[in-house]
C-alpha cells in the first residue's frame, strides 16, 4: 500500500489507503499533504484510526507529530516549502514566457487561490 499511497501523493491526493497489517484493508485516511510528507520522513505507516500497524500497534497516524519527530518532520516541511517554491517559479515563466498569459491574470488567479484557501476550514 505504500507505492499507492505514494502514487496518490505524487497526484496530490489528500486520502490515502490504511497501511495497516490487516488483509485487504481499503479504508481511507484523510491527511494534509504536509502529514502525510512528515509520516513518510520519519518512516511511519499511514494507519486509520483503530488499525493495527504490523508490528508495533503504537504507530497509529497522527496529525499531532510526537516529540522525537519534531526535527526530521521540520527538515521534510522546509524541504517541501523550497520545492513547491519552485515548482511555483517554473509555473509562472511557463504561463508567461510558453503561453503569453498577461502578468494580471497570473496575479488574478494566485489571489483567487489565496482567498480559496483563506475559506477552506481545513486551512489552519
């Protein structure tokens, strides 16, 4: 289940399949990206809740990080910050330089993302 769930992230999914140790288990567990890339750094299991992780039990998905993990989640995160940085910058010469897309509607188009996300509840 981790190569699908990876898959999934890679797609920019926000569910993921249980990796739990029971057979055939297809629950899904809803996770920030960001979890999901922090679970991945410190080599967690994506697990729904109440699910056993094959072996150890005790390492059950949640979104509160414990305090050993702290470091490498923080390592992941500004990792992540600098990639989608520029993953934003390899966006916006596209639009501009292969599309000819004018400078205000680029503007337009990140300001309606930001006021989306300033709506969404799941936004902190």
């Amino acid at each position: 289940m981790v190569e699908v769930n990876d898959v999934l992230r890679a797609r920019g999914a926000t569910a993921f399949v249980c990796e739990c140790a029971a057979n055939g288990c297809i629950a899904l567990v809803e996770l920030p990206l960001a979890v999901y890339d922090g679970i991945r750094a410190v080599d967690r299991s994506v697990l729904a809740e109440g699910h056993p992780a094959a072996p150890a039990p005790d390492e059950s998905v949640s979104p509160v990080p414990r305090e050993h993990e702290l470091p490498l989640l923080r390592e992941s995160l500004r990792a992540r910050v600098n990639d989608v940085w520029d993953r934003l910058n390899d966006v916006v010469s596209e639009l501009r330089e292969l599309h000819d897309v004018p400078r205000e509607q680029i503007v337009e188009r990140l300001d309606d993302a930001l006021e989306a996300t300033d709506q969404d509840p799941r936004t902190p």
